[in-house]
C-alpha cells in the first residue's frame, strides 16, 4: 500500500484477538502497523506482534523483492511493534536497529538482542536514506519512557512531511481494505481513538502536551501511526482530540453508572437520568459497571464533565465492580474540571456511600455535585425525590 512515492504501508490486522493487552475489548479488531521507507537506503518503521510474521515478510517482499533492509527503526519497544525483531535480524543479517538509550536497555531486556552496529539516537539527531532525511523526536512518557517519534521531512521532489507516531494519534480497529484516511469512512475510528487514549494513554496528559509542543509549527501531511488509519485529511482533527484529551478539557453531558443486584439501586440511577435530562442536559449515558466493559465508561468519563456513581453496599464495603471502577479512574489521575456527584443503598448497615466520598475525597479530587442519596432497601417517594434532586443539581452546575 503505496503512501507517498518512497513510503508504504506493510502493516497487518489482528481480527482473532479478543482483548488487547488482556484488558481492552476489540469489536472490531486491531492494525499492527508497520511501514518501509525504499529509498538509496530501505528502512523498515516499527514491526508487528511476532504471530503475524509471515504475512508481514510477504508485505515487506512485495515492496523490496530481495532487497536487503538496510535500518530498522524502533519508536516504541511494546511487543506488539517490536516482536519481530529477532525475525526481522534472521532474514536481514545486515540491519542495524535505530533507537535512543532505553530502547536499547528493553531490547536487551525483552529479547537479549543487540548488536554493536545499532544505531542510537538522541532528540534532533537526523539519518539520511538518499533522498529522504529522518529526524527523531523523543516523546518519553507517550506512553513508556522509550517513546519517540521518527520525522521524513520534504524533499524539493518529494514534498510530504511523513510523520511516524508510535503509539500517538492511534486507535483500536482493524483496516478493512483501505489504509489512508481519504480511502475510507472513518466513522467507526473517532470513539474508539478516545477509547483507546483514555484507557491506555489518558494518565499522560503533560507528556502528551510536551510531545505536542515539540510538534508544533512542523508540517505534516501524513501521520502514521501504529493503530488505525494513516491520517492525511484529518490531521487537524486528530491532533485536535489528542491536545483536548491531554489537557482533559470535557464536553457539557453526564456519565451516570452503577451497581446493582436487584435492580434497586438502578431504579435510582434511572430517576437521576430523567431529572437531569428534564433539566436540559442532552448528552447522558447510563451505564450498569456489571454489564459494560469499563474501558467504554472510562472513554466518557473523558468525554463528559459530569459523573455520577452509585452502588449497593456489599459486605459492609462498596460493591465490587463500583470499587473497580473507582480504581480505575483513579489511576487514570484525570486533572481538570470534572463533577460527581453519588449515591447508595443498603438493606441494614450504610457503606455505600461513605466508601465513595472517601474515594473522591483521597483519590479523585473531582468537585462534588448536589447531596449524596443513600437507599435503605427500596425506593420511595423521599428518596426519589432525593434522586431527582441530585439529577437537577448536576444539570444545574454543568450548565453553568
């Protein structure tokens, strides 16, 4: 897959895997991308998860035939780009590795593989391949400490600025067909870039502004990442969400999720819902903890400014699943100007609702909304209109 004249796409999709990184659901599967640079020099970006060797060597053959493959360029050292390393050093003895100091520590590490011809590279160091230059941007943090980016500026014949992002500017789904962005509807793309930066990159938003920064007033016209399309007509959106995200700015809507066991505590959740959309707010979603992977909860509580959580009290603590959650939002250290609000029930002992006001309190720092409801065993008027109350008082304050 041809993306400029000396710069392809050799790239494979994973349509088997189920959960990515054992944690994240892949409805619609996941691209390894990989590209090759045939210049003077040949230059491979990134390889693929090691299972999919084969079709990737074939890729590579298409494009090179039995050219050799002179550099090897690692931006970053997860096993799903550089499995294929020690393959990739089998069937192309000469090629030397190109990376920063602790690409090669990992690589060491991960694989006991090095060689005293690889190359490494600091921040504005360039390579020349012919025709084409490279230059290397590190982005450590973007999302492990070896990350870096790999720059091919515009020639006077070649006038596209190709940017290789690593992980940046990625996104869950496989490529069905098409690669570029102009290629294909990428409706199905722009949650899931969300899904994918909130669960996986979300917790580093100031290494995420720093890379920004560093790319800042460089033309690009091609951005290529190692999930999802290569982004061509949508730049300016794609590094638009990820300036947002990173600097956790949210949209007006309300994230509203609970636990329950016997329908009690959603009975609550469903009464906090219509209050606050009589109120005016537009954009809410309800979630069961129980039934919905977290990793879609996590992706709107970036998206939206307001929260609301509640849970039955369960072995005079938080219900599991709500205690999860919790845990996973905090460990995500989401800054800025996010609301809660919460609730409870219990049929004899009230946990519930003090264990999440300790979260909030010790963990997510979050500016709390409207008055805590704690249930004792069913709904009645009192409480529900304690319920609607919370409802509006978040309404109130998102529309402020």
């Amino acid at each position: 897959m041809i993306i400029t004249d000396k710069i392809f796409y050799v790239g494979v999709n994973d349509r088997k895997k189920a959960l990515f990184e054992g944690l994240w659901p892949l409805p619609n599967g996941v691209s390894y991308n990989s590209y090759l640079i045939a210049d003077e020099k040949v230059c491979l970006v990134d390889t693929v998860e090691v299972d999919f060797f084969t079709q990737y060597l074939e890729n590579i053959r298409e494009v090179i035939g039995e050219r050799p493959v002179d550099y090897l360029i690692i931006n970053h050292m997860e096993p799903d780009h550089s499995g294929s390393i020690a393959l990739i050093r089998k069937y192309y003895p000469g090629v030397k590795v190109i990376g920063n100091k602790k690409t090669f520590q990992m690589m060491q590490g991960f694989y006991g593989e090095g060689s005293d011809d690889d190359v490494e590279v600091k921040n504005g160091d360039t390579l020349s391949l012919g025709t084409l230059t490279l230059s290397f941007v590190m982005t450590p943090m973007v999302h492990w400490p070896e990350t870096m980016m790999t720059l091919a500026a515009p020639t006077e014949t070649a006038g596209a600025s190709v940017l290789f992002s690593g992980d940046a500017f990625g996104c869950f789904g496989a490529l069905n067909g098409g690669v570029i962005d102009s290629q294909i509807n990428c409706d199905t793309f722009w949650l899931e870039m969300v899904r994918y930066y909130s669960n996986i990159v979300g917790k580093y938003g100031t290494p995420v502004q720093n890379a920004l920064k560093k790319l800042a007033g460089v033309q690009l016209d091609y951005i290529c990442s190692t999930h999802g399309p290569v982004w061509h007509e949508y730049i300016d959106k794609v590094v638009g969400i990820y300036d947002r995200l990173s600097l956790y700015k949210t949209e007006p809507g309300l994230v509203i999720c609970y636990g329950t066991m016997y329908g009690n505590t959603e009975r609550m959740a469903e009464h906090i819902a219509r209050a606050a959309s009589d109120a005016g707010v537009k954009n809410i979603v309800v979630y069961n903890v129980s039934k919905t992977h977290h990793s879609y909860i996590l992706r709107d509580i970036f998206r939206y400014r307001g929260l609301i959580v509640g849970a039955p009290t369960y072995n005079t603590g938080l219900y599991h699943e709500m205690e999860v959650l919790l845990s996973e939002i905090a460990g995500k250290d989401i800054k800025g100007n996010h609301l809660l609000g919460w609730f409870g029930s219990h049929g004899w002992a009230s946990k519930a609702v003090s264990e999440i006001k300790r979260w909030n309190d010790e963990h997510l720092h979050f500016e709390a909304v409207g008055d805590p409801v704690d249930m004792k065993q069913a709904l009645t008027p009192e409480t529900r209109e304690q319920c609607e109350a919370l409802g509006r008082a978040m309404a109130a304050r998102l529309q402020e």
